[in-house]
C-alpha cells in the first residue's frame, strides 16, 4: 500500500459474527477502525489477512457495526447471491440458443429451479450453486431423478437436468455405478467419509458443507421413497458440448442430464458469452468470507 494510502488503526480488531440466519455464526473475518487518506476507514481480514480497506462516511461503533453498510453483505445474502448468480448464467445460456425460460415453475408438488422450453423440447432444470470444493453428489441427482418420477407420474413430454458450479460426483462413485449395493447404505457410507470434524473446521464452506453432507443421507432416503422408476442419468460429455444444444433433443438417449462446472464453462465460452464465463469462475473459487467482505462480487 502506497504512503498517502496507508491505513492507520484507532481501534482493536474485531471478530465479525453473522446473525442473518438467525442464529450467531462465528466467522474467520474480523475488522478494525481507521483512517485512510485522512478519511474515517474500516479494514477487513480473513484469517488475519488483509481482504478490503474502505472509507465510511461516518464513524460508526463496534457494537452498530453492520458489514453491508461498508460495501458487504450478510452471511444469507451470500448464499442467495450465488444462486442467483448461477440463475442467471445458465439464463444467459439457454437464451442464446433461444430458450424460453420461466423461474421456479409447477411440477405437480414440486418447484424445480428452472424450465426451459424451445420447439417440442421441455426440460426442468436444477440449479446447484456451490462453491468448487462442494461434492455435488447421489442426494442432488436423486433429486433431479425425483423430478423425474414425477414428470412420468403425469405423463409429461419433458426431461430434467442438474447443473452445477461445485464439484459433481464421478459415475463411479454414485449409487448409480453401483448397483449391486444398497443404495442408501452406499450413499451413507460415501458422505460419512466426507463429514469434516468441528475441530477441523476452518472456513464458512467448511461449515456448509458439513450441514449439506450430513443431512444428506435423510434426503437421499426421502427422494428415492420406493426407488426410481426406469430412469435414464446421463453426465454430458465433452462430445455432447460440441453439438449442444442439439444433444439435448436426443430423448431416446436420457431422462436426466448432469452437467458439471467444465462442461458448463465450455457451453458458455462456445457460446461467447464472455461475462459469464467470468462470473461462473469467480463462484466457483471465491468463498462466502470473501463475498460476505465483497458483496458485489457475483452481481451481474
């Protein structure tokens, strides 16, 4: 930081806890006061590190602090902000290739995140909005395969898809791959290796991701109810990006379409579509402290 920038403290350093989902969550962030170019400044850390140094308008107390009010936002507002990131790269997408696509529709009891339609092709999409360390695993597609039963249950001429920024699961360490096992006891045996203990737990994502995994078992065991019907799970493949979207008019070759960060990323750079492609890296890697400190780092 050059001199006439350089920031000096009038205070101690503060740990920053979340109330947004109420309840208190302590987190890796802390701030101080200061000043900055002779301005009233609060600086931010993550895990002691220098992440932002902003100017305030007016001196504001330890105990009125509210980090949205200097340029970041709430614990809940970020996890709704790489939602609605997500939404609206994979918006983007499907309207390049002219797609109509309606948020949140009907299908029979459940909300899908998305339905896109063009021509005679209908698909419900769901949308995974998780940072690149999140398995995105079994309980996601089980998910996307309930949606599946029920798109069959009413007799619809439609297909379902999952998407997603994380880290989706290899096929073979599904339940898909695997079966000659039980599938719930297999799901639960995969996610037990996953949970990450309390002491180890180091970031907000630490501790989302153990949430996630650990309930994940109960999920798995209240969309797969009976089993799935015939269903049909495919992972788009790299030969499929070339020749999207057409692939997806391929019924007779999958009820469900799983399609993971790279193959996202590809999709949108053949589509030129250059802001997304920007901000679909910039979910995946940047963590919740970050956006949390930022909060406009995912806005479109």
């Amino acid at each position: 930081m050059s001199p006439e920038k350089k920031f000096t403290s009038i205070s101690k350093i503060f740990p920053y806890a979340d109330y947004s989902l109420g309840y208190k969550v302590k987190t890796p962030i802390s701030y101080e006061f200061g000043t900055l170019n002779g301005k009233r400044a609060v600086q931010s850390y993550i895990n002691g590190e220098i992440e932002s140094t902003r100017t305030i308008n007016k001196r504001v107390s330890a105990s009125r602090f509210r980090i949205y009010k200097v340029g970041g936002q709430t614990l809940h507002s970020a996890r709704r902000q790489r939602e609605n990131c997500l939404e609206s790269i994979v918006r983007d997408l499907f309207t390049a290739y002219g797609f109509k696509v309606s948020m949140k529709p009907k299908l029979g009891i459940y909300h899908p995140d998305m339905l896109l339609k063009k021509d005679e092709l209908t698909i419900y999409m769901e949308l995974k909005a998780y940072h690149g360390s999140y398995i995105c695993g079994d309980v996601e597609i089980s998910q996307a395969m309930k949606y599946c039963r029920e798109v069959k249950d009413l007799k619809l001429d439609a297909q379902v898809g999952l998407i997603t920024s994380g880290s989706l699961i290899l096929l073979e360490d599904s339940f898909l791959n695997n079966s000659n096992r039980d599938p719930i006891h297999y799901v639960s045996e995969f996610y037990k290796k996953l949970i990450i203990p309390h002491s180890q737990l180091r970031s907000l994502d630490d501790k989302s991701q153990r949430d996630i995994y650990s309930h994940a078992v109960n999920k798995f065991k209240k969309n797969f109810k009976d089993g799935f019907p015939m269903i049909n799970v495919k992972f788009l493949s790299r030969k499929q990006v070339q020749s999207f979207p057409s692939c997806l008019s391929l019924t007779q070759k999958y009820d469900v379409i799983l399609i993971n960060y790279n193959r996202l990323m590809s999709l949108l750079k053949l589509a030129k579509l250059s802001r997304s492609v920007h901000k679909l890296k910039v979910l995946k890697e940047k963590a919740l402290e970050n956006l949390i400190i930022n909060g406009r780092i995912l806005k479109f």
